[in-house]
C-alpha cells in the first residue's frame, strides 16, 4: 500500500543534511584515519538516506538501485582504504593522517 | 589530372626524412649519401619551378585544392606565384648547401640530424606554398618542431636554454596569430556564409578599420618575432650561437623570411588602412632594428654573435622596404630577402668552417688567417662584400632599391636606414681586420687546413648567386616584380575597398605621399611638395 | 505513529553519528556507527524499501563493520590523542564550518526549492548494465586489496613500499 | 667586324683578372707581368682609338654612347650598364689607362721579389676595371659601381702587406671613411633620381631644369650630398685623413690610386654633374671654399711631414683642392686639365720617391736621405723635373695648369679663393723643394749599410719615370693658346661643359692683367723654390731657428693639427662605447631582461601555487569542503 508519504521529504532531507554535515565534520576534525573513514561512511549513507526518500516520494526504485552502486562503491572503497592505512601503519607505526606527508608538493 | 608538383616538392623531403630515420645507426656513410641525394633531387623538383612559371599569370599557379576538413571548411590548398617560388628555390638550395656542409660537423646521432633538416625543410616549403590559412598556420607550427630539436641536441653549451626561448617565443607569437585567423575566418563566415580558410576568400573580404587595426597586431607580433624586429630579437642570437652550422645557416638563410614573407602575403594586402596608420611605427623600429643591430655587431665577440645581430640589421632593411609601399620598396625588400639568405647563410657557414677545426667562435682566437687560408680568405672576402653591400654584388642592388623605395616616401626614412651602409662596412671590416689581417696571432693557426674541395663545393653555389644577382639581376626582378605589384594594387583596392577615398600616409618631416586607388600597378604618382 | 518511529530513529541516527565523531576511542566509534546503521535500516524501512534496509544491516552493519573492527583490533588502537591548541582550532574550525553548512541548507529548504523540481533527465537505461557494472567494481575492490595486502609477505622495508 | 669601341677599355683588365685567377701560379711571374702590362697597355691602344674616332666627329656630335645591357628595371625606375665616350671621359681615359700603364710596368721591377707578386697584379688591374667603368660610365649608378669597386681595391691595395697591423688599419680606415662619402653620393642620387625620375647623364641633366627650383634647397642639398661623396673618394675636407695612412700600401700603388686615378674620381663626377651644380650656386661657392681651404691646410701640413712618401700625400690632397677649387669657380676646363697635368708629375713624383725608397732598401725619412743626386742620376733627374713642374715654374705643365685655375679664380671674381690660391702655390713650391733639397743635395746622411747597396734602379723602373718626366713638361702645352680660338684643351671639352658654362660668370680680362696674372704666380714659385734652397742648403741652421721662434706651430703642423686623434676621440670612441654600453646593458639587461623576466614571473607563480599541495589529507579535504559551500552559494544567489 502506498501510503501518502507519511514522513513529509523534507524532513528526511534535513536529516540527511544533519548526518551529511556530522560525518564532514568527523573527516575535517580527526586524526584518526580510521575515524575519518567512519565519517565517510556516515555521509555515504546520509546520502543513500536521501536517494531512498527521493525514490519513495517519486515511487520509482531508481534511487534504491542507485544505493546499491553506493553501497559497492562503499565496500569496495572501505577493503582499499583499510588495507592502505594497514600499511601505512606498517611503514609508519602511526595511524594519525598529519604524520603521513610524505606526497607534499 | 595533372601531377600534384607543389605536394612532391613539400613532401618528398618528408618521406626521405623517415627513410634516413629508418636506416641503422652506425651507417653513417649511406645516411650521409642517402641525404644528399634525397636533398638534390628536392632540388631537381624544385628548380623547374623557374621556367615552368609565368610571372605575367595572375593569381595562383599550379594550384591543388583537396577537402581536408569540411566541417570547418578547411582546404588542403596550395599555390605559387612568383614570391614562392623565389622562396622556395632559396630553401631549397640553402637545405641541399647545409647537408652537405655538415658531413664532417655532426658525428654523434647524424641519423636524426639529417631526418630532422629534410623534415624541417618540408615544414618550410609548405609555410611557402599554403593558400588556406588554417594549412599555413599548420605548417607555421610543424616547422619549430625540427629546428627545436636541431638546436636542442646538436647545439652548443646552452643549448636547451637557446631552443626553449627561440620555441616558446615564437610560439607566443603563432598562437596569437591564431587567435587573429580566426577572428578572420568567423568574419568571412558572417559576410560570405560559406565558412572557409582560403586566402583568396580573405582578400576579398572587406574588413571594418577598427578590426583590422588588431588582427593586423595580432599577424605583425608574430611576424615581427620572427623576421626578428627590435624588441623582439634577442631569442636570434642565442638560437644562432647555439645551433650546429647547418641548423644556423637554415635559421638565417629561411626561417627569417617566414616573418617578411608574412608581412608581404598576409599583414599588408590582408590589412592595407592599418598597416598604412601603423607604417610609421614599423618603419621607426626598422630605422632602429638597423642601426641597434649594427652597433652590437660591432662589439660581438663572438663571430656567430655579430653575423646574428647583422641579421637583425639587414631585415631591418627588409621591413624599411616593405613599408615604403611602393614597387622599388617591395622589389628591393625581396631582393634582400633572397640576398640576406644567401650571403649570411655563406657567413654563418664559413664561420663553422673555422669552428670545425678551431672549436672556436671568438674572435680573438683568430687572427692573420689569411695566410694559411687563402681560398678562404678569398671566399669570406667576397661574403663579406655581398653583405656590406658592395656595387657589383647582391647585396647593393637590394639595398639601392629598398632606399629608392624609401627615399620615395620619406627622404628621412632613407636617410637614416643610408647610415646602415656605413655602419655594417664599420663592423664587418673591422671583424675581417681582426680575423683575417695581421700577422697569425695564435700557433694553433699556422697550420689550419685550407677548404677542402667538398667545402669549395659548398660555397661555389653560393659565390655564383651573390655575382649573378649583383650583375644580372634583372631576371629574378622579372619574376617576382609581376606578384609585388599584384599584392601592392590589392592592398589599394581593398583600402579603397573599406575606406573609399585616398589613403594618405602623414609621414612626418618628408613628402606627403598619398596612394589614391587606382587598380594599375607601378609607383603611387609623388604629389610631393616641390621644394 | 508513523511520525514517532521516525523521530526515534532519527534521534539515534544524529546522536550515534555525533557519538562516532566525537568519542576518543575507535571501537567505541565503530560501534556506534554499527548502531547508527541499524537507525538506518529502520528508516528504510519507513521509506518503504524493505529490501534495502535488510542488504543496509547485512552489508554496512555485518561486513563493514566488521573489517573495521578487525582493523581498529588489528593495529590495537589506544585512545586518540587529541589534546592541544591546534586541535581545538580545528574542532572549532569545524564546528562553525557545520553550522554554516546547515545554515545554507535551511535557506534552500526555506526558499521551498521544491524537490520535484529536477528535471526529468530521463536516466540512461541502466537496465541490465547494473549488475556487471557491481560486479566490475567489486571486482576492482578485491584486487586492490590483495595487492596492498600482498605486501606484509615480505619483511616490511627491504624493497621499496608497496604501492 | 669593327672591333667594339667602348666596353672593350674595361673588359680587358677584368679579363686579365679572371685569366690570372684561373692560371693561377702556372702563369709564374714573367706570364703575370706580361698579362698585367699587356692587358692595360691594350685597353690604353683602345681608348687612343677611341678618342681619335672621337675626334674625327664634329664638334657637336661628339658623343658615343653603347648600351651593354639593362641593368635594373623595377616600376618606372631603371638603369643600364652603358658606356659613355665624350671629350670629358676620353682625356680621363687617356690619363687612366696611359699613366696607369707606365705604373704597371714600373711595378714589375718594383715588386720584383715580393712574394706575392700574382695577387698585386690582379687587384691592380681590378682596379683600372673599376676606374675605367667609373669614367665610362654613362649613369651616375653605374659610376656608383665603378666609385665604391675603386674604394675595395685601394682596401685591397693599401692592406697588401696585410701582415703589417698598421697597413690592415690603414685599409680598414680608408674604406670606411670613402663609405661614409658614399652615403652622401648614395643620398644625392636617390634625391636626383626622385625627382628627375632617371640617373642616365643626358635625361638627368635635361630634365634638372623643370625638376629643381634653380637654388632651391632640394638641388642645393642634392648637390652637397654629391659633394660630400666626391670629399670622401677625393680626400679633402673633412674625410681627407685616410690618404696619408693609405701611404702604408707599396709606392706603385700610392702612385697610381693615391696620386693619378683615384682620387680624382670625385673631381671628375662633380665635373660631370657641372649642370646640377651650376644650378645651384651656393653648392659651388662651397666647393670653391672647401676647395681652396683644403688646399691651404693640406700644404702647411705638408712643410712639417719627414716621411718623403707623406709629403707627397699632403701634397696630392693640396693639388686636389685646387682642382676643387676650380670647378667652385666655374673654371672646370681648368680644373680637369690640371687634374691631368697633377696625374702626370705627381704618378713621377711618387714612382721616384719609390724607387729612391727601393735603392735606400726601405728607408723613407728624410731626414735619412741627402746627395743622392749622384748615385741615382735618372731618378733625380726626372724627379726634379717633376717638382719644377709641380711647383708651376713655366714651361712644364704645372705652370699653365695652376695658372689657369688662378686666372678663372681672379677672372670670376673670387678674388680671396686666389689670393689662398696664391699663397698656396707659394707653399707647395717651398715644401716640394725641401724635399728635393733634403732628398738630392746637401750631405749624405744615408744610415751605413743603406750606404754600401745604393744601386739606381732597373730601367723596368726608369723608362716610366722618363716618360712621365716628358709628359710633365709637354702635358702643359696643349693649353698654349696657338690658334686664337683660345685655350685648345678647353675649346676640346667644350661640347661637354658648354661654351658658356666655362667662362660664362667670367668677365674677360684685358691682355696687360692676364700677364700680370701669370708674373705674379711665377713669382710666387720662385720665391718658394729660393727659400727653400736658403732653408736647407745655403744655411741649415735656418729651420732649426724658425722652428724654436713658433715651437707651437711646429709642433702643431708635425702632429696634422691633431685631426686624426681627435677624430678618434670625437667619433670613434664615443661610438664604440655607446655600443658597448647598447650590447650589455640595453640588450642583455633590458630587453633579454624583460624575456627572461616572464619566464620568471611564470615560475613564481606557480611556486605560490605549490605552497597549497602540504601533503596532509585534511587540507585537501578542507579545500573541498570550501568549494562545495562556495558551489551552495553560487546557486543560492541564482
């Protein structure tokens, strides 16, 4: 049943904002590259939140196909990432992204 | 349908570049044939043009016309009328002269060399032959390529400082020039509707005065850079005392006519009002090109140095020429043209001759050569003579002309490019005093090798031209006079064309020399003021 | 009813992703992060996509997480060390850059952009494509991470750092 | 077939050049000497053989013109090689190929043993080419040809033993300044060809009239700029300074380009452009001024020199104002018949001083010199000859030469050009005895061993100096007034300067004051020749005395008046260091500076860039954020 969108889209937009802005902040502020992934997760799902709810308001599973690519592209990012901070803490002994410069121009 | 000529004289020194190329390194001596035979028989191609051409023939001749990109309507087409055609005969003369020249001064990767100058030699005769600007503009660019890498590996201490300033200042100035071609193609495009690159399309096509006064900057910076005038000369002499002897004489004898040659071709029949306003700047940085580079010549240590900054001198006389707007002007500038090549291409190759036993281009090294090397004495003599501009050599019967033409237009204009004469006698006698009289200053010198018959080859063609042109000139006069006069009666038609009325130079101090448009050739009638 | 099911897991959502910046020690991060994925799911599940709220948990929460774990375990992480002026700067740098984000976002939401307002682009027919496009990527994830991974096997130092 | 009249003089001597070139040393030195000799020798037979076709014609159509080609011809402008024969360029003709054969047979014995004895020959006769196109020519362009060839091969001459450094100087020297006269001749022609449209002698002199304003600026400048050109090749004021160095090349040559040919070029081209200049007066008055000042100056410098071959070099420079001096005052019959009498003595003066030089085995100061009259009989007596003629003592040739310069001075009223005339003469008898007295009598002062090998030349060497000695005393005569139709040599040239032209601004003068003309300037002469006699062989002490009385005139006159060094100073340093200065600083700073300058401030700017990329991921990802909210905005204010 189609039930008119009980939870009006902006409001799950304004969410997806909020959790959007939590993870940005998270990758700015920490040290940790660990953490700074998390907070990536935390806004690939924010935006998986909004293509869902723009999915349910437009009744078409595009966006919900949509999320599985993010999803992939999550996984798949999160399997390089971690192997390289694993390394990098190898060579480094450290996890703490402002120790590595090693690329600097 | 008849022989495509003019792309076999383009692109048979290209295919013959990629069979040298393809030739095992250590076979120096096949390359070396494989070269010259691939560059006298360019010649071969080439020399017919002389008879086969009918100077009286208006407008373009053995024309080839192919689509090359239809979407932009860019044509692959090319032609030659009596300018090109002496052009052309100079390159390929001057590439046959260089080759051989440098058998024994190029050792190390002579496989490149040799393909670099035959490629090199194609991108010129098509900067010569091209009627589509776009193909012009192409083949503008395709010829820095080689001489880059001409000066780049085979060059001297600085060389890659030397290549990189002479590619990128060129470059600056061609891309602007490209920016101009297109402003000129849109320009056709709105007034004919047929979008295309082709010359003859340009030259009917009427261009407001306000436009033309930039696109005419936009072609005269680049030419300028190129032929070099004042301010935009000091990529020549560190290209020149950089580059092997070939690579020089080539820079000197060709690729400087590219910038008059465009002056002539494009920037005064394309542009008649804004070359006429601007005519007294460009002939005040003539007047000075002249006598700047005439003075620092004659302070030059280095040989190659000053026959660099003569260069400048003399091109200086070119422009002067080319801007006094009437036929002597225009003759005597293409005159100087072919005599420039000729006799500095001669200079800059007695100047490797003694640089490939002496490893040494100072001045001072040298001194009372004439004694061990009296053939070459006698050689650099007569070089000399034809670039000092001595009457019975090239080199007057250009200057005489270009001043006629000058005198004409503003006695103060020649008289201030006259002082040139004394000037070049002053540095090139003073440089031949110190190299060649005296007693030998230098051990080394006693027992230097005169010139070997292959170098005695080298300069033979190059002594006749400068006697032949100097006592019987009249035959290339013959041939290039007929397409001055048709570009100096377009220039006429389209100033009228915009503007009607008479376009009147204001030329300080001299006569007032007004040009009214009238379509038959032969000089402007001198409403000057009777004094 | 509706409306209070999503007010909780909304709450749960913002307050553990709050949690997962702010907290000092990564396994605590990464745990509640497995909760705020969870608060996820159930707002699939509001939205209707039933489906992709079971493939959120299963995936993010299950696979994801748990390499995270194994990783934060792995290289036995300690506290962060966080302390000192610079860092303050930064959190506060951050902050005020957050607020000033939402702050553009409610405007738009204020000027009542209207969400149906994109164009219609019709989307390139990604029909079949999908699944191999996936399996493609996966594919590139896999690889990546054996080679980056392949180089524990020789003594860390002796050639030049993997890739 | 009648063998071709004109362009055979020139093609003779250029085909011994081109002969000599491809035999090379096969020839060997009697081939060269003969094929030199031969060649002038026949050119001098042809250029008889002219003159007398010449002559046979009457008096008006005396003019043979012969095309050889089209030179130049661009838009309404165009010249050809063409040769001209008129009663003007027969006698230079004569002169050229005749004195210039008796020099070249002086040189074989001259040169006998100098080593490169081949490349004298083949510039020598390069140069009567040159010489005989210029005189021949029948465009002022073509005797621009033949102008700047004669410069080349006094280069070519001068700089000969080119091992000398000073002889190398010396030849550098004199090219560039003739350049700078030929920038004038250059200028004059342009400005002559503008406005009369063609440079060929008889359109350009017909069609003067109608183009100039007669006095106007335009001829008078036209003029000057012609005059300029004939200063630089004829050595007088202000471009004389490279003669006297031009002694450093070997005597013959002195001779024959520094004394008869040459240097009279510009004398005869401003004879040949007489119409242009009659046009404008205030050009001739200035090449009567120019004429006589250099006259003057050159022979006071003259009195000081002790280098016997400078003496004569001041001397040719004098000579040459007054034949300058003629033309300025209308008088150019005069002045071409004392630019040939001045060929004749002056070529012997030069030969003799030469061939003392080769029997003293290079000694050329005077000082080193005295009784030599004994030893050398034929070279003292041609030589004293010669200085009588030149010291214008009647009946040799100098006499009626001067003293027809004198009278048109005095008859067209310039009677201050006559009176430096005048003292001139007085001058020139005086120094050119010194040299005699100091060279020929009083003591020997020869050095030892000159001593023991003074030997009088071979007779290669005396035959010219005999012949020349007859022609300075005979080459006066033909100006004797036999039949009344007055001056013979005048009436000759009269077609080319026109009956009027000569004597036009002239007021005849009454019998009594021509000859009392002529006692005043014998007696001028004799005074100079007594003095000179007092001076420096009845009582030595004399000069010494004279010497201390001025020392600062002295010493003026032994250093030239210091012209040389201060031209230096005034040109030619300034020039080099304004040019120094131009290379490093304006080139190399400014100009390459600015080039060089974008490369650098390409560079900088992408340094500034790099500062950006630290390394630290954070960074990076704050940039992006930034742009992201700089994106947000940019839509908002849509």
């Amino acid at each position: 049943m189609s039930a008119p969108m009980a939870v009006p889209l902006s409001w799950m937009l304004a969410l997806s904002g909020v959790v959007f802005v939590i993870g940005l902040i998270g990758v700015l502020v920490r040290r940790n590259a660990l953490v700074i992934f998390m907070s990536i997760e935390l806004m690939l799902n924010a935006a998986n939140l909004a293509f869902v709810a723009f999915a349910r308001q437009l009744d078409s599973l595009d966006g919900q196909v949509f999320v599985f690519f993010v999803m992939t592209v999550a996984a798949a990012e999160v399997a390089i990432g971690l192997a390289i901070i694993v390394n990098v803490f190898r060579l480094r002994e450290t996890v703490y992204v402002d120790e590595i410069n090693l690329l600097k121009g | 349908m008849p022989i495509p000529w003019l792309s076999l004289v383009i692109f048979f020194p290209l295919v013959s570049a990629v069979l040298v190329a393809v030739l095992p390194r250590e076979a120096s001596r096949t390359i070396r044939t494989l070269a010259t035979v691939a560059a006298l028989a360019e010649v071969a191609f080439a020399l017919p043009l002389w008879w086969r051409l009918e100077p009286a023939r208006a407008g373009w001749q053995f024309v080839e016309q192919r689509t090359w990109l239809p979407a932009l309507g860019a044509t692959y087409s090319l032609g030659i009328d009596g300018i090109s055609m002496l052009l052309v005969l100079l390159t390929v003369v001057l590439t046959a002269i260089a080759v051989i020249a440098s058998f024994r001064a190029i050792e190390k990767r002579a496989r490149e060399f040799y393909a670099l100058l035959l490629a090199l030699e194609s991108g010129m005769l098509g900067t010569f032959l091209a009627t589509d600007l776009l193909l012009f503009y192409v083949f503008w660019e395709a010829m820095l390529v080689p001489m880059y890498l001409l000066i780049g590996v085979w060059g001297g201490p600085r060389r890659v400082y030397a290549a990189v300033k002479f590619f990128l200042y060129t470059m600056a100035g061609s891309v602007l020039m490209l920016v101009a071609i297109l402003w000129l193609y849109f320009l056709n495009k709105n007034a004919t509707g047929t979008p295309s690159f082709a010359l003859d399309a340009f030259y009917a096509l009427s261009i407001p005065p306000a436009a033309q006064w930039w696109l005419f900057l936009a072609f005269a910076f680049a030419f300028a850079i190129k032929v070099p005038m004042f301010p935009l000369h000091t990529w020549l002499p560190d290209a020149h005392v950089e580059a092997p002897t070939a690579g020089s004489v080539i820079l000197a004898a060709v690729l400087l006519k590219m910038g008059t040659y465009g002056f002539l071709r494009f920037a005064i029949p394309l542009f008649p009002q804004a070359s006429a306003q601007l005519a007294p700047w460009i002939v005040g940085l003539a007047l000075v090109g002249i006598w700047y580079g005439a003075l620092v010549a004659m302070v030059q240590p280095d040989l190659k140095k000053l026959v660099a900054y003569s260069s400048v001198s003399h091109l200086g006389f070119c422009m002067l020429g080319l801007y006094a707007m009437n036929s002597q002007g225009f003759a005597g500038a293409m005159l100087q043209m072919l005599n420039h090549g000729v006799s500095t291409g001669a200079l800059f190759l007695l100047v490797g001759v003694v640089y490939e036993r002496r490893h040494s281009r100072m001045i001072a090294d040298f001194g009372g050569l004439w004694k061990p090397l009296p053939v070459y004495a006698a050689v650099f003599l007569v070089v000399m003579l034809s670039s000092v501009g001595l009457p019975g050599t090239n080199g007057f019967v250009g200057e005489f002309l270009v001043l006629l033409g000058a005198f004409r237009t503003n006695p103060v204009w020649a008289g201030l490019a006259a002082v040139g004469v004394i000037l070049s006698a002053v540095y090139m006698l003073w440089m031949f005093q110190r190299v060649m009289f005296g007693p030998v200053t230098h051990a080394e010198n006693e027992h230097l090798a005169d010139l070997s018959f292959r170098e005695r080859l080298v300069f033979a063609p190059l002594l006749i031209l400068i006697f032949a042109i100097g006592v019987f000139p009249q035959p290339f006069l013959d041939r290039m006079q007929p397409a001055l006069d048709r570009t100096l009666a377009l220039a006429r038609q389209r100033a009228a064309l915009s503007a009607p009325g008479r376009v009147e130079i204001a030329v300080p101090g001299g006569l007032k020399v007004v040009i009214p448009p009238q379509p038959s050739g032969g000089t402007p009638p001198i409403e000057g003021t009777r004094r | 009813m509706m409306l209070l099911l999503f007010a909780v897991f909304a709450i749960t959502l913002v307050g553990c992703s709050l949690m997962v910046v702010l907290h000092r020690n990564p396994v605590t991060s990464a745990l509640f992060l497995v909760v705020a994925f969870c608060a996820l799911a159930g707002l699939y599940l509001l939205l209707q996509a039933e489906f992709l709220a079971m493939v959120q948990v299963i995936v993010y929460a299950g696979a994801i997480m748990v390499l995270f774990l194994f990783v934060i375990m792995y290289l036995n992480l300690k506290r962060d060390v966080e302390d000192g002026l610079q860092f303050a700067l930064r959190r506060g740098a951050g902050w005020l850059l957050g607020i000033l984000l939402l702050g553009t976002a409610a405007l738009f939401l204020s000027r009542g952009w209207a969400p149906g307002a994109t164009t219609e682009a019709s989307p390139p027919p990604i029909g079949n494509s999908a699944a191999e496009l996936t399996s493609i990527l996966l594919l590139v994830g896999i690889v990546g991470a054996v080679v980056i991974g392949r180089g524990r096997a020789k003594p860390p130092g002796s050639e030049e750092p993997a890739p | 077939m009648t063998l071709p009249l004109l362009w055979i003089i020139p093609a003779l001597p250029l085909g011994a050049v081109a002969l000599s070139l491809l035999l090379g040393d096969r020839l060997g030195r009697r081939g060269t000497a003969w094929l030199a000799c031969g060649a002038v020798g026949a050119s001098f037979a042809f250029a008889v053989r002219a003159a007398l076709a010449l002559a046979a014609r009457p008096e008006e159509g005396r003019s043979i013109t012969e095309v050889a080609y089209r030179w130049m011809q661009v838009g309404d402008f165009s010249a050809n090689v063409a040769f001209l024969l008129d009663p003007l360029s027969a006698v230079m003709i004569l002169v050229v190929t005749g004195v210039g054969f008796l020099i070249h047979v002086y040189s074989t014995g001259y040169m006998a043993h100098d080593p490169s004895f081949r490349r004298f020959f083949l510039y020598l006769n390069l140069f009567m080419f040159a010489m005989l196109t210029l005189v021949l020519a029948d465009n002022l362009l073509l005797l621009f040809v033949g102008w700047e060839g004669v410069g080349l091969c006094s280069y070519l001459l001068i700089g000969f033993w080119y091992t000398k450094p000073s002889a190398a100087e010396a030849g550098k020297k004199a090219f560039i300044v003739n350049r700078i006269g030929d920038f004038g001749f250059l200028l004059g022609m342009l400005a002559l060809v503008t406005w009369t449209g063609s440079l060929q002698y008889d359109a350009l002199f017909s069609a003067a009239p109608q183009a100039f304003v007669a006095g106007g600026i335009a001829i008078t400048v036209a003029t000057l700029l012609l005059f300029l050109g004939a200063t630089g090749k004829s050595a007088q004021i202000p471009l004389y300074t490279w003669l006297p160095d031009a002694m450093e090349g070997p005597t013959p040559v002195s001779a024959l380009i520094h004394a008869a040919t040459m240097v009279t070029a510009g004398v005869y081209m401003v004879a040949r452009c007489h119409s242009l200049f009659q046009l404008a007066p205030i050009s001739l008055e200035v090449v009567a001024v120019v004429g006589a000042a250099t006259a003057l100056f050159a022979a006071t410098i003259g009195l000081a020199q002790n280098d016997i071959k400078r003496v004569l070099a001041y001397s040719t420079i004098s000579q040459l104002g007054y034949m300058f001096m003629a033309c300025g005052v209308g008088a150019f019959g005069a002045g071409i018949f004392h630019l040939m009498t001045h060929a004749f003595f002056k070529a012997l003066l030069f030969l003799g001083a030469g061939s003392v030089i080769h029997a003293l085995s290079d000694e050329q100061d005077l000082r080193r010199m005295g009784g030599l009259a004994k030893k050398l009989p034929w070279t003292h007596a041609t030589m004293l000859v010669a200085t009588i003629a030149i010291a214008g003592i009647p009946p040799f040739a100098g006499f009626f030469s001067k003293d027809e310069i004198l009278h048109g001075a005095f008859a067209s009223g310039h009677y201050g050009v006559w009176a430096v005339g005048l003292l001139g003469a007085i001058l020139t008898a005086f120094y050119m005895f010194r040299l005699y007295v100091l060279a020929f009598r009083g003591g020997s002062r020869v050095s030892h061993e000159a001593e023991h090998h003074l030997h009088e030349s071979p007779p290669s060497m005396i035959v010219p100096l005999f012949v020349l000695a007859i022609l300075s005393l005979i080459g006066g005569w033909i100006g004797l007034p036999f039949q009344r139709g007055g001056h013979p040599f005048e009436r000759w040239l009269e077609p080319v300067f026109g009956a009027g032209g000569a004597h036009g601004t002239m007021r005849p003068l009454s019998p009594m004051i021509e000859w009392l003309l002529i006692e005043v300037s014998v007696v001028a002469a004799l005074l100079g020749i007594v003095f000179a006699f007092r001076a420096y062989l009845k009582d030595p002490s004399l000069a010494t005395r004279l010497r201390e009385r001025w020392p600062a005139v002295h010493r003026m006159l032994v250093h030239k008046y210091w012209v040389d060094e201060g031209l230096d100073a005034l040109v030619v340093m300034p020039l080099y260091r304004a040019s120094q200065r131009l290379w490093r600083f304006w080139d190399e700073k400014i100009v390459d500076g600015a080039v060089n300058g974008v490369g650098f401030l390409f560079e900088g700017f992408s340094v500034g860039l790099r500062l950006f990329q630290t390394g630290f991921v954070g960074t990076y990802a704050l940039f992006l954020t930034l742009g992201a909210v700089a994106l947000l905005l940019h839509f908002l204010r849509q």
